[in-house]
C-alpha cells in the first residue's frame, strides 16, 4: 500500500543563509537539487513519488532562488559555496549521508557534492549534465572558444545586462525557455542554439509556443513567474558568473574520481548533451565515475527530465535508490 504523503515547507538556517525547503516522506534522505531558471517546484512530480516508495525527500530553493536567501556578492556563488548549503543542510536534517539528485546547474552541484564529499553521499544521481573531470581551463573559457562570445553562459557574465532583458518579460522568459529546450519543441523541427540573436537579446535564444506541452501548464508557469518577478534572476545569474572561480578554486580535486554510486539520466533530444564534448562525455564516463550503474536516455525528451517525464525518471531513481547497500 502506497503511504500518504503530504509536501510540506519550512525555512533551515545554515551556512550563513536561510535555505527554503519543500519536504515530504519518511526514511532514507533523497536530496533534488534544481536547475535554471527553475525553483523546489521543478521536483514536484518527484516529492510525493520518492515519499510514497519509502524515502525522506527534500528540494531545498538553492542559494539565489525562490524564498532562499540571496546573497548580493557574486563571489558567494562558487560551488564551493554550494556544496556548503548542501552540507550544512544535511547537518541541519540531522543527517550523516544522502542521495542527491541533480537536474542541469543543480547537477554540477550533486557531482561536486559526491567529489567533495563523498562521506555524505550515499548516491548521486544526475539528470542532463554528465560528469566532467577538471581540464585544463574552465568551461567557461572553454565553451567561449568553441562557440564564441554569443554562448548564453558568456553572454550572463557581464552584471545586470541579462537581468534586464530576462525581466523585461518575465513569464515571457520562462515560457519560451521551458518550451524551446524541449523535446516537443525539437520535434516540431525546430533547432534549439545555445547562442544568442544579436538583434533583442536572450529571449530570442527561444522561441514561444503556440500552445503549451502537456507536461506544462499555465497554473506551472504561474508558479516559476511569481518567484521570478518577486526576486528577479541576479541570484541565479550569479551561478553563471563564478564558474572561472570555482575552476580555480577546486584545482586540488584535479584527477579525482567520483565513487559514489552513480545514475545518469538524459533526454535523447536535450540540447546539453549535444554541446561540444557531451556526448563524448558520456561514452566515456565510467573512466571517471567507475560506479556508474547506468546511462539512460529517454527517447523523445528534452531538456526539462523530470518535469517532462516523470513516470520513467520516477521509476529510474527508485530503481536506483532500492539498488543501494543500507545506510
């Protein structure tokens, strides 16, 4: 018999912030850790499954988004800092160890959560981002020669330029960029870029839909637009403008393997794993993750994982976390 589940809201106090979560369920933790432009709300199809099969599952609001606290310094957004939320969350929870769930930025976190900490990690699960070991520069600095100054990541660099355009419209924003990095989006025959139009700025990286997909609704947007208006996209920006930072700042980590257990999810037609490099990332990955357990791509799918299916990534992460040894 499946438990009743209720997702309930509270606000953690710890590594100098306050960190708003949404929880529910009881058991093993499992912490989801969202992406851009995206808030606790992207894992809403998750909380009560994962609840439901047997686990605790928090999705905390990161550091800069929704009802967490925003730090105004861009230098307190390295995933130095990030990881530390992670932690101190954790030690918030009472909790020693957890299996942490990443979809696009949140991902870069889990996996450097599992590299840094691997005491606390029981499992990492990661949907979008494959593993990327340290190079030799930055992906920033990487991405820029390969795809030039018009890079949405190069083109967040520079502060406020982006605010502005992104909250000229913000439900505008939100709707294109949740439709166009879609897989309904890609199947209409259109080509997602990861580069800017010179002429009107971000919002025509994407494009509007017509008519919403089936997997988001008006009363979705509702939600990421109201958080968005209210506290603007600076924190989430800020993410972005750290990553030469974090490069530097986590060169004693060059060259070592991530050992937790390990699950990668895709969609067949998410844009970030046909960025330079991802999908050899991805054939090789188990080089540097060896507890690799699986590579699954969902066909059809696009960016957006969890949100746009649900019932397969459910069932993927409860096969996964049942797989696990006990605490």
């Amino acid at each position: 018999m499946k438990k009743m589940t209720t997702v309930t809201h509270r606000f953690i106090e710890t590594n100098g912030i306050r960190i708003h979560i949404a929880e529910a369920g009881e058991g093993p933790l499992v912490l989801l850790l969202h992406g851009f432009p995206e808030s606790w709300y992207a894992w809403r199809h998750q909380l009560t499954a994962l609840a439901q099969a047997g686990y605790h599952v928090v999705a905390p609001d990161q550091r800069g988004y929704g009802q967490t606290d925003r730090p105004s310094q861009i230098e307190q957004y390295t995933q130095l800092h990030l990881t530390g939320d992670i932690v101190g969350l954790l030690d918030a929870l009472g909790e020693q160890q957890t299996v942490v769930v990443g979809h696009d930025c949140g991902a870069f976190t889990a996996w450097d959560l599992a590299l840094l900490r691997p005491d606390r990690v029981r499992g990492v699960v990661s949907l979008s981002i494959p593993y990327a070991p340290r190079g030799p520069v930055s992906m920033l600095t990487a991405m820029r020669s390969t795809l030039g100054e018009d890079f949405y990541m190069v083109r967040f660099q520079q502060p406020g330029k982006a605010e502005v355009e992104l909250e000229r419209d913000v439900r505008t924003s939100i709707r294109s960029t949740f439709f166009s990095l879609s897989g309904d989006a890609l199947a209409e025959g259109n080509t997602a870029q990861p580069v800017v139009a010179q002429v009107g700025g971000l919002p025509n990286l994407v494009q509007a839909p017509k008519t919403l997909p089936s997997w988001l609704t008006e009363q979705d947007l509702d939600h990421y637009t109201g958080e968005f208006e209210r506290t603007g996209f600076a924190g989430a920006l800020n993410w972005f403008r750290t990553i030469d930072k974090s490069w530097e700042l986590m060169a004693a980590w060059t060259g070592v393997p991530v050992l937790s257990p390990a699950l990668f999810i895709a969609g067949e037609r998410d844009v970030a794993i046909d960025l330079p490099g991802s999908r050899e990332l991805i054939a090789n990955m188990q080089a540097f993750v060896p507890n690799l357990k699986e590579v699954l791509l969902l066909p059809g799918c696009g960016h957006w994982t969890q949100q746009e299916r649900p019932t397969e990534v459910n069932a993927a992460l409860i096969e996964f976390l049942e797989a696990l040894p006990e605490k």
